[in-house]
C-alpha cells in the first residue's frame, strides 16, 4: 500500500501551490471515503421510508373500513335510491361489524329503502290496473299558503252567482252544454293570491281529455250597493279577509258528459288573477291566465308529484 504523504507547514516560497493542492487532494480523500457510509445511511432511510408507507398503507385501509366508514357507504347508497349497492355495503358492514351500532342503524335504513321501493312497484302495477280509478280523490287541495276546498258540485242548465240582496247573476247554458258547477272555500294568507286553476276531463283509454276550463265567481255580495262598487265588501277582499267562498263553473256538451266519468282536476299552479273595473258589476272578479300543468291531455304519470289533484269525480 502506497502512503501518500505531503508537506503542510506554512513555508512561503515555490512549493506553496504545491501544498494547497496536496491539501486539497486529502480533503477529496477524505470526502471519498466517507461515501460508502453515506450511502449506507441513506439506503436505511429508503428501507424505512417505505416500511412507513407500508405501515400507513394498512392503517388506511384499516380506517377505510371501520364501521363509521362502511355505515357512511350504505348512508350514500340509501340517498341515492340503489338498493344493490345500499344492501351490498351493509354486508361488508355486518360481516365484519355484526354487533355494532352502526350495523343496527344502517340495517333499519335499508329495510325503510326496500320498503319504500315496494311500495312505489305496488303503487305502480295498481295504477297500470286500474288506471285513473286508482288515483285519490282529494276534495281538499293545498300549495303553499293556499288551499282550497270543495264543498258540493252539480250539473245544470243555469249557472248563479254574485247574489246580492234579493238579485243575483247567471249563465245559461247553450243547446246540448250542461255546466258542471261546485262552491269551494279558498283560504290564503296571501293579500292578492292568484287562484289555483280548475278543468273538467273525460276519460279516454289511458289519459284524460280535457273538456273545459273552470272560471270563479263570487257566490255573495254584502247588498246590491256593494255589487255596483259603490262601497268595499270586504269579505271579497283577501286584504281583509283570509277565507273566501267562490262558484265555479264550467261549460261541457252533453256529449262529454255522457263519457263518465268525468274529473274536476286542481292545478297548484296560480291561474286566475285579480282584476278591478271600477264602474264593472261587480267591480272585482277574478280572470284566467296562462295555465300550462291542465294539459289537453294527461296521463297517470302526471300526478305523481302532487302538482295536480281530482277534487271531484263523477260516475
């Protein structure tokens, strides 16, 4: 083995480059032999680097899997109405958790979601049985702060309302129509509200036809001075008054009518506005408007959200 020596005293003169170089030769030496434990060291610090992903790889998984996890995957298969998935996490659940709390509680919300979901199919193969005659009749009709109730229907040649004192108005009916008539109570804490809209339908196979739409009108005024507008009623006023009643009516052949049965169908949606004349008799009546939910014609499907309701069906 060869030594390496070299002189380092601190001589000036021509050998003193030749000392900063030997300096700096053992300097590299030095640096050199200190690699192999470098790279030792830093090879033990990849070995428990990965150890620590592995390590933390399992607790992961560990923490994916407790009950709290495993609950939260049904809860979120239940939100979105997925039987399967909702009864597949709760296996995982109950497999591994059979005791918990979490298991208990997710398996109530299964069975609620399957039950739901039976119901729905029953309520289904009812309606494609008995088509329209499966569906409610609901008198009493609501949206909001708004509801309406009926209270006695008929069909009759003459139409009255807006009775006032000893007099009163009417329509009469055309040759071959009937009117289709009904009293309903609206109640609305609404100052102006606009009114739920009103249609008569005729059964056809598996819809509805529509016939004809309802207009309101006042069944009463105080006295005759009150019908001119010569002073406020304000039992008309829903400013005043949070309860009114009203007459409804609608014109249909004598044709339609012998296609029972025939539907008195409600809209949620607002169809008759206020209107004031002030020299109209009387000054105040209520108009329809646009009203696109009474289709020309409708289906079963159509009710399912509630936005419609039958308040009146005659066989």
């Amino acid at each position: 083995m060869k030594v390496v020596t070299c002189d380092t005293s601190p001589r000036k003169g021509p050998s003193h480059g030749l000392r900063r170089h030997c300096v700096r030769f053992l300097l590299i030496l030095v640096a050199a032999a200190g690699v192999p434990a470098a790279a030792t060291d830093y090879a033990s610090d990849g070995e428990a680097l990965r150890a620590e992903v592995t390590r933390l790889r399992a607790e992961n998984e560990q923490l994916r899997l407790s009950p709290a996890a495993l609950a939260a995957e049904v809860e979120f298969a239940v939100r979105a109405e997925d039987a399967d998935k909702a009864k597949a996490a709760l296996k995982r659940l109950t497999d591994r958790y059979p005791l918990s709390a979490e298991a208990a509680s997710a398996g109530k919300r299964v069975d609620a979601l399957l039950a739901r979901q039976r119901a729905s199919q029953d309520e289904t193969r009812r309606f494609a049985a008995l088509g329209f005659k499966a569906l409610q009749v609901r008198p009493s009709f609501g949206h909001g702060d708004m509801t309406m109730g009926l209270t006695a229907t008929g069909v009759v040649r003459r139409w009255t309302f807006d009775m006032h004192g000893d007099g009163w108005r009417f329509l009469d009916a055309e040759k071959g129509r009937k009117y289709l008539t009904a009293t309903v109570q609206v109640s609305s804490k609404n100052k102006d509200p606009q009114l739920f809209g009103i249609a008569a339908y005729v059964a056809d196979g598996a819809k509805l036809t529509h016939v004809g739409a309802a207009r309101y009108r006042f069944i009463r005024w105080r006295d005759y001075g009150a019908f001119l507008g010569n002073h406020a009623d304000f039992r008309n006023d829903f400013s005043h008054n949070s309860r009114i009643p009203f007459s409804i009516g609608v014109s249909v052949s004598d044709e339609e009518l012998k296609r029972r049965p025939v539907y008195l169908v409600a809209t949620r949606e607002g169809c008759h506005r206020r209107l004031y004349e002030r020299f109209g008799q009387p000054p105040i009546q209520y108009v329809p408007v646009t009203c696109e939910s009474l289709k020309p014609t409708l289906s079963v499907a159509d009710f399912k959200n509630g936005s419609l309701a039958i308040l009146k069906r005659l066989d």
